[in-house]
C-alpha cells in the first residue's frame, strides 16, 4: 500500500522532469569526458562554462562525464580546473557533439599551492551542506602519530566530526555513534575500517584518490546508515608511464606500482604496506614476547579498462588483516576484503549509466589457548551487492539521478569453538534494498534545489530461530524459520532535501532536512573500536534506527574565495537506539535480542570554520559546540543521559607554511572537552574484596584534551622523473599528559584507602619517513 | 577472560607505543550511603550467613560500616521459616535452616523502616571429583591453576562458582561457568586469573569450594566479575552496579546454592 503510493509518487515526480525538459526549442547536447593529460585521471568536478550564457554549465561526474544541452547555436566552452590550465573552445552546436578534453596540470609551476580537486566557491555554491572533501594531497603535510599519513586522521580535525580516542582512527559525525558511518571504499562497505585496535585506518594514503564525507543531507544514492557517509575513492594509476613511489617510515613502509593497459586504453595501481612494530617485539629477551605478533598489512588494486568510447570496466579490490598474538596463549585476527567491479556507460549524450557489483567480506578470529583446551571464536559478515545508477543530464539547469541497490547479507555472528564442542551463534541472513531518485535543479539564477527520495526495505530472511522476548528480556517463544522464508521486512521512505539561496556571488544560505534508516547495528560496549563489536543485523525485535535531520548554514568566501568562512548548526533525532543492558552477557549463544535495549537519542550543534586556501600559508580554524544524549528505558534510571561522544567544546587549528621551495613546516593543536564516562562515587565490601558503586551513566568527564603536533617536509629531489622527500613530525610537542585511561584502584602504598590513577599514551611521539616516486 | 586477553594485548601496545602511569586528584562525587547484603544459604550450616554493612564515598577509608539490629528472615516453599540471630555485628546466621536443593528460598530483611526481599532456588548438587594442576608458561613464569573436576548434567543449564584458597588465604578473583561449552560433557577447567595476587607454589594446600548457583546469582557474579578485579580496562565498558536479585534498592545478592569442599597439595 505504501509502496505503491511511492511509486506513483516517483512516476509523478520523474514525469514531470521529463515533461519540463521537453518544451522549448530545438536543443543538441554536448558531452565528452575530461582528464588529465599527464596521466589520464578523470578530474571531478572539472567545470564545463558556457561564456555565451552566463551562469551555465555543469561539472564533471566521479568518472569524468559531462553533459550539457543547449539550444541551437556558436558557443564558446570554457573547461576550467583548479590547479590546471584552463582551456577554450569554440563549438558550432547545430548536432550532438562528443568532446573529449585533457587539461595539462598547472601545479608544476604552482608547487607551493595546495592542490584542491573542487571548484574555488564549491562551498558557497554547491547545494548541500556539511559535504568536506579531502584529497591526500592537501593533507600531505599536516604533522600525524608516527608518520602514518591518515586521511580518516585528517578527517577527524574538521568542525563536527570527532575522533574516537588517543590517536584513534574512528571517528562520530554530527553526535552519531560509529557504526553509524557508512564507509564506502569504491562504493564497497567496509565494516571496520580500522587497524591495530584503531590506531590506524585501513585507508593507505597512497591508494586513495580522493574522500568525501558527507555529514549533512546525503544525496539519495546512499543510505544505510545514520549519520554520514565516507565515500573514498581509488585512485585509478597513470594511464601514461609507469611509476614507482613508496615510503619508508618508521612502523610501516608502503610502495606502489602504476602505469598503463593497453595504448591509451586503460590503467592500474597496486599499492601495498606492512607494519613492523612487532619487530622491537624480537629484542625483548623474553620467549614469549618475542613469539608475540603485532602487525597489518594491506593490499589495493585497481585497474580499468576501456572497452570502447561509451564503455569503461573498472575493477578494485582491498584487503588487509591485522594480527595479534601473545605468546601461544591468545591470538586474534580480522581484516576486510572488498572487491568491485563496475561498467560505465554512456547509454546516449545525456544519459550516463553506472553498474557496480560489488563483495565485501569482514571477519574475525579469536584463539585462546587455555591450559587445558583451545577456544576458537569466529565471526564474519558478508555482503553480495548489486548497484544500478543512471544519470540523466536533463537540462543546464537540471540533472536527475535514479537507481536501485540490492545487497544480500549473510552474517555470522559467532562461532565458538573448543576442542570437545561447538556453539554456533544464529546465523542471519537479510536482503536490503533500496530505489532511489534525486533532482539537482535551479529554480533561479539564485535558488538551487536538490531533491530526492530513498526508499528502502530490509527482508529479515531465515533460516534460523527467532525469538519473542518478554519485558524482563526473557526468551518466551521461539519460532523456526526455514532457508529463504520470510520474517519481517522494514519498509522506510527516505525524503532528502537541500536548498542553498545564493545572498551574493560569494555567499549563500543553505538549509536541508533528511531521514536515514540503519538496518546493520554495531552492537558495542566499549568507545575505541575493538574487533570483536558484534554487528547484527534488524531482527524481529530489533528495529531500523532512524534519524532525521535538520540543518542550517551560512557560507561565505572573501577576498577572490582564498577565505572561506561557514557556520552550520544541525539538530537530529534518532529514533530505535540499541544499547547492551548494564551488566550484559557478551558470549550470549542464542537471542542477542535478551541483551539488548532500545531508545532514543538527540544531537544538535554549532559549526564554525574558517579556511585559508591559497598562498604560503595555509590552513584552517574549526570550532564545535555540540551536545549528544541518549534515553534509553533501563538505563540511567530511563532518564537522558550524555552519550561517550558527547564532547562540548571541540577546537582544531590546522596551519601550514612553505618556508623556502625546499622546506615547508606546520602545526596543529587541537583541544575537546573529556568524553563523558561512567566512574564510581562509592564503594562497598562484597565477596571478600572492595567493590565501586556507580551512580549516573556516564555521569564524570573524562579530564580536558589538548595536543600540539609540529611537522616538517623537506623535498630531497624534484624532477619529473624522480622525487623524494623527508617527512618529519613530532606528535605532542609540549607532552601534555592526556588521560587515555583512569582506572580506581586500592592505593599501592596504603590499602586502607583507594586511589585514582590516569594512563597517559603518548608524549613526544617523534616520527620520520622518507618518500619517493620514480 | 576473553576482553581481558584483549586488554592484555591493548596493554602490551601501549607499553611499546609508550605509556605512563600517575595518581591523580580527580573530585568525584559523595553518596547516600546504601545497604549492602551478602546474603547465602547452602546446604552446609557453616556456609550459611547473612551479612549487612554499608556503602561510603569513593574518598573515604576502607573500613565498611556493619550494620546491626536489623531484622533477617529466611523462609521457604515447603512452609519452614527462620529468623536470623546476630552472631558478631554485621553477621546473620541461621538458627535451624539447612538448604534443601530444589527449593526455593526467600530473604526478608528489614533495617529502620526499610524492608528489602529476594528469591533463590538452590540448584541440584553436581558432584565435586577431585582438584588437579595445570601449570603454563606466561611470559617466562611458570605459573600453576588448580582444576576442579566434576559430571555436568546433561540438557539442563548448570551454572557454578568457585572459592579458592591457597594456605589458608581466599583469592579474592571470581571463578564462574556455566556449561554453555560443556553440557552434559567431564568437566576438567582450570581456574584462571590474569590478576591473581596469590602464588600457587608446588607444596601449598590449596582448597576449592565448589557451589551450583541459580542463574540470577550467576549473572550478579558475571555482572560483578566485569567492574572487579585489577583496576579493568575501567572506561572501555560503561561500568554499572552488579545486577543484584535483591529488590528495594540494596545492593549484593541473595543464593541458595549447595557447596562441596575440596583440599589437596598443589604439585
């Protein structure tokens, strides 16, 4: 019934765009694709501007397509490219034309510029608001954590987004918890996108292109979880030479090898890094250390290939896997793999299609081995994704997107194992899916509309048993499904709006309002991220969160746009919110479900940035006040209490100068308020032993955080046909002792009294790393 | 055991990554104070005890008010009731009343003008075989578990838990299981710590009490087992207050469990 008064909806909404394009006069459109010329990337993005026509033009899609229809007539096309040499073209539209442009790279000349892949006024005048793209160039030089370039690190510094912990690579957009980011590597989820108990991201610098995180309204294509979407795309290899490049540091290397397929016809790229932290582990004099294993390694491939002139094949594939051992006594193993093949095709001069199909595969092993026996934990999630998308050029003034998404997941969520038996905890197995449509359209020179509407459905599938669970989180009925039989399916209508109001050419208002639905929970009872956090798919009893959003900005660039200034506030609400119950069995074999809690949650904030992109100096001020709650009944006495993210204050200054052609230094401090946390306020005698009592979840701060990191690059060699350079950073210049963690505990030199003690991680962390590219 | 083997390993990170440890003044905030029970019935008269204290401020000393002249109660379904006597301030016992397993039992305390109540059903007794040693290699120390043995019942959930002590001294760690791997199956597991202060040494006396629990007492010690012992990865989990099966607001726990005692020299 509710579908199909969606899909009338949809039918009324896209025949209108179609009928508003048909009027009017006789019209040709122009498209082609726009790359490099050096090595034949597709630059997104990259602006097609018609001279004649002021205020006319589109830019290029993620794989370089353009499209633009305009009446009959002379034109001259101007394509224009941050850090490129922007380049004319006089046209005689009286047919269709294919045109395909390489523009040269302008940064040879411009080395002291920071390379940005966006448009000069692309804050002022994109549509939506609380998009940041990141490319690894302009972030090359920002002093990090033992040298580890980490693009989710740098992610972390911007105004809303907040880092899970000391040097932690997890991150919480807008008050949202962790799982509620949805991490897409080549449009591929990866479940845990972190290293070495979170200290590193899985993301090697050098296989990533470029990120976008959407933290505000997300375009309808995406959906799936709550409160943002990090969209990393690979890069695609030069399509011109080979080339080496690596880096030496001093926990891990990396190299990467790239060059052309075929004449003109297509590209690859294989990177690879290895940690070898665990090798100090072999100086140790002790057996068992020295049998201990502490490392990661990863693997990106990426290759595409062009079959004709409207068919490209691109096919990228990820994996890495940490592994951790102590001795023979424990060992724990878990990594991701994705893989994604897509087709692009350019179907006819206005109609773009992408086809995607896609695996990801995330697991992990646990092993203790126990005097007396060997325990085996396994658990796995896998996702078996088809993606159809279709960009339809309507008009200048009008860009529709449609497509539709299906995954089939199988996940299981544990396995216990041990030498004389084994548990198996339920497997699940769901199919999601979703149709989505967006409009991109101008209403007038001044107003800019993007809308668009998800609808997504979540069929929990058997087999397996599922449970009725009383009020006192007792199982009292279970019911047995069989393969492929349906439970329950969750139906949720995604409405996505942004609107920005152009004040003046360089400022503008933008405001949006979105719904997104989350149907795979990160069940999770600790802040840093730990491989062993169950996800767990919607069940009979469990819900799809949802979330719906608000938010209001102003944005506004001076002097020529090499000032941005922007203030965002947001308010969200967040309906079916999962938390364990206090004092939850973890290993629970059965029904999660007798564990679990539900309730609400709100977050609202303020936003501040200020930005300078251009000269020898660059670098940013962001600021955030924010508030994050949670009301869970049978937690915290049912009342609202302040979520671990919830951090009021949060303060990054980022700065970077070039000091000579040879020699560029920077800066970064940050400051945020401690997370909230749960610490005892009394204590009684039970069971032979002082025990803490606790009062209000989440009640204490943790203490104030603050952190300088300084950083230094030297450039050793710069020719074209080989580069290097040094890279050093210290990370917390003025060694400010953070607490990583406070522990109570009976005081060591007088146990008649009890005492609090705080564990700092790291002060001056120094680091070097030398790269180089041939 | 398995998140503290993680923690281990969290630990060894932070000790290569460089770490540092101090005492610091962090102003927390002060309590009512709340009664605490302890509350046990077995099958052993010597076992069976009530005992009532006091909470206090996480700043105070480690001294535990005991709390006297309180009225305790224990009855249970076959129609047998049972006032308790006050042996030594603090400490209820059990005039005439001796567990019987599969019944019920319910606690009935009353301090002033509050009155708090809980229920337990002693568990069948499992029989309690003998103790043996394991000994591992951790980190270049040899250091040795005592396993006690014993016939899990088939199709039906076992829980236990264990007291060790070692010369006379209780370990004050938390040894639970349930049968979860082991249903139905000759059960031999070690009891092992990863922050035990006592030594097991070749030589010694080591004595295990051996108990079979309800299952509300074994998720009040599992509960407890995760906010106890060594200072735990603290913040890493949202601590809470033990899930006690007292109601009226006390804290502690009330279990009718049947006990078997156990002492052998450790090899």
């Amino acid at each position: 019934m509710r579908f199909n008064y969606f899909l009338r909806w949809t039918f009324l909404i896209i025949g209108f765009l179609f009928v508003s394009s048909a009027y009017s006069q006789t019209k040709f459109t122009l498209s082609g694709s726009i790359k490099d010329k050096k090595n034949g990337e597709q630059l997104t993005g990259a602006n097609v501007i018609v001279k004649e026509i002021p205020a006319t033009g589109t830019a290029a899609n993620e794989y370089g397509f353009y499209s633009l229809t305009l009446p009959q007539g002379k034109y001259t096309i101007i394509y224009k490219y941050i850090s490129y040499n922007t380049d004319t073209v006089s046209i005689v539209l009286d047919k269709n034309v294919k045109l395909d442009m390489l523009l040269s790279d302008a940064s040879t000349q411009l080395q002291e510029v920071v390379v940005s892949t966006r448009r000069k006024d692309e804050n002022v005048r994109s549509v939506n608001s609380g998009i940041e793209k990141i490319n690894p160039k302009e972030v090359a030089k920002i002093p990090v954590l033992m040298g580890e370039k980490d693009l989710v690190k740098s992610i972390q510094l911007l105004p809303g987004v907040k880092n899970a912990g000391e040097g932690n690579s997890g991150f919480f957009v807008r008050g949202g918890a962790g799982d509620q980011n949805l991490i897409l590597l080549d449009e591929a989820p990866v479940y845990n996108a972190s290293h070495l108990l979170g200290f590193f991201s899985t993301f090697n610098s050098d296989a990533i292109r470029d990120a976008t995180l959407y933290k505000g309204t997300q375009p309808a294509q995406h959906g799936g979880r709550l409160s943002s979407v990090l969209d990393l795309k690979m890069n695609e290899g030069n399509n011109q030479k080979f080339s080496v490049g690596g880096g030496i540091g001093l926990i891990s290397s990396r190299l990467n090898v790239e060059g052309p397929l075929g004449s003109d016809r297509g590209s690859f790229l294989v990177t690879g890094r290895r940690t070898y932290a665990d090798m100090f582990l072999l100086l140790s004099k002790d057996e068992d250390t020295r049998k201990s294993s502490l490392y990661f390694y990863d693997l990106n491939l990426k290759a595409n290939y062009k079959i004709s002139d409207k068919d490209r094949i691109y096919i990228s594939g990820y994996g890495g896997r940490d592994k951790l051992g102590v001795g023979d006594a424990v060992g724990i193993d878990w990594g991701n793999y994705t893989s994604t093949i897509r087709w692009n095709h350019i179907i006819n001069d206005k109609l773009f299609s992408n086809t995607s199909v896609i695996y990801s595969n995330y697991d992990y092993n646990i092993m203790v081995n126990t005097s007396d026996d060997e325990i085996t934990i396994l658990s796995r999630i896998r996702d078996y994704n088809a993606k159809q998308e279709f960009q339809y050029y309507a008009s200048p003034r009008n860009t529709i997107r449609f497509g539709f998404n299906s995954i089939y997941h199988e996940i299981t969520p544990g396995k216990l194992e041990s030498s004389t038996s084994s548990t198996n905890f339920e497997n699940r197995f769901a199919w999601e899916n979703a149709a989505f449509v967006s409009n991109d359209f101008k209403l007038s020179e001044k107003l800019n509309i993007n809308a668009g509407l998800r609808l997504s459905s979540f069929a929990v599938l058997g087999k397996g048993d599922f449970y009725t669970v009383n009020n006192k989180l007792e199982v009292t009925d279970t019911t047995t499904y069989k393969s492929g039989e349906f439970v329950k399916n969750y139906m949720n209508l995604e409405p996505r709006l942004a609107v920005n109001y152009m004040l003046t050419s360089s400022s503008s208002l933008k405001a949006g309002y979105f719904r997104n639905t989350q149907n795979m929970h990160l069940i999770s009872n600790s802040t840093s991220s730990n491989p062993t956090d169950k996800w767990v798919p919607s069940s009979n009893i469990i819900k799809p969160e949802i979330a719906d959003q608000i938010s209001l900005g102003y944005f506004k660039n001076f002097a020529d746009n090499k000032y941005e200034f922007s203030v965002e506030s947001y308010y969200k609400w967040m309906q079916n919110q999962i938390d364990y119950k206090d004092g939850a069995e973890v290993l629970q074999p059965k029904a999660i479900e007798t564990q679990l809690l539900f309730g609400k949650g709100r977050a609202y904030g303020l936003e501040f940035l200020v930005k300078k992109k251009e000269g020898r100096f660059t670098g940013w001020v962001g600021y955030t006040l924010s508030r994050t709650e949670k009301k869970i009944d049978g937690i915290n006495q049912s009342n609202w209490y302040a979520a671990k993210q919830d951090r009021t204050h949060d303060i990054t200054i980022v700065g970077m100068y070039d000091l000579t052609k040879k020699w560029s230094v920077s800066a970064l401090w940050t400051y945020y308020t401690g997370n909230a946390v749960t610490f005892p306020s009394g204590k009684y005698y039970i069971d032979g032993k002082v025990v803490w009592l606790y009062t209000d979840r989440n009640g204490y701060r943790m203490p104030d955080y603050h952190r300088l990191d300084l950083g230094a690059t030297c450039k050793l060699k710069d020719t074209p046909r080989y580069s290097s350079d040094l890279t050093f950073s210290l990370y917390n210049a003025y060694g400010r002792e953070n607490a990583y963690t406070i522990d109570f505990r009976e005081s060591e030199s007088d146990p008649s009294k009890t005492e609090v003690v705080q564990t700092t991680l790291f002060r001056w962390i120094p680091s070097i790393t030398w790269n180089f590219k041939f | 055991m398995r998140t503290k083997a993680i923690y281990s390993i969290v630990l060894i990170a932070a000790i290569i990554l460089s770490s540092c440890e101090k005492v610091i003044d962090y102003e927390l905030n002060t309590t009512t104070p709340k009664l605490v029970i302890e509350a046990n019935l077995t099958n052993n008269p010597d076992y069976s005890a009530v005992t009532l204290s006091k909470s206090k401020n996480f700043t105070d000393n480690n001294t535990f008010e005991a709390v006297s002249n309180a009225l305790v109660i224990i009855t249970d379904n076959a129609g047998n009731a049972d006032t308790l006597k006050e042996t030594q301030p603090g400490t209820y016992k059990p005039l005439n009343m001796v567990g019987v397993p599969g019944r019920t039992y319910y606690l009935t305390v009353k301090t002033d003008d509050e009155v708090y109540t809980a229920e337990s059903q002693m568990p069948n007794t499992v029989s309690f075989d003998s103790i043996s040693f394991n000994s591992i290699n951790r980190f270049g120390e040899i250091t040795i578990f005592p396993a006690p043995h014993y016939q899990d019942p088939a199709n039906e959930n076992n829980y236990y838990r264990f007291l060790e002590y070692v010369n006379g001294e209780r370990s004050t760690s938390i040894f639970i299981s349930n049968d979860l791997l082991y249903d139905g199956q000759y059960v031999n597991q070690s009891l092992r710590s990863f922050s035990d202060e006592l030594n097991i040494e070749p030589g010694k006396t080591v004595e295990i009490l051996m108990m079979t629990i309800d299952a509300n007492v074994y998720q009040y010690f599992n509960s407890l087992s995760q906010i106890s012992g060594g200072g735990g990865p603290n913040q890493s989990g949202t601590p809470a207050n033990p899930l006690t099966n007292i109601s009226g607001g006390a804290l502690g726990y009330f279990s009718s469990c049947t006990i078997q005692k156990k002492s052998t020299i450790a090899f």
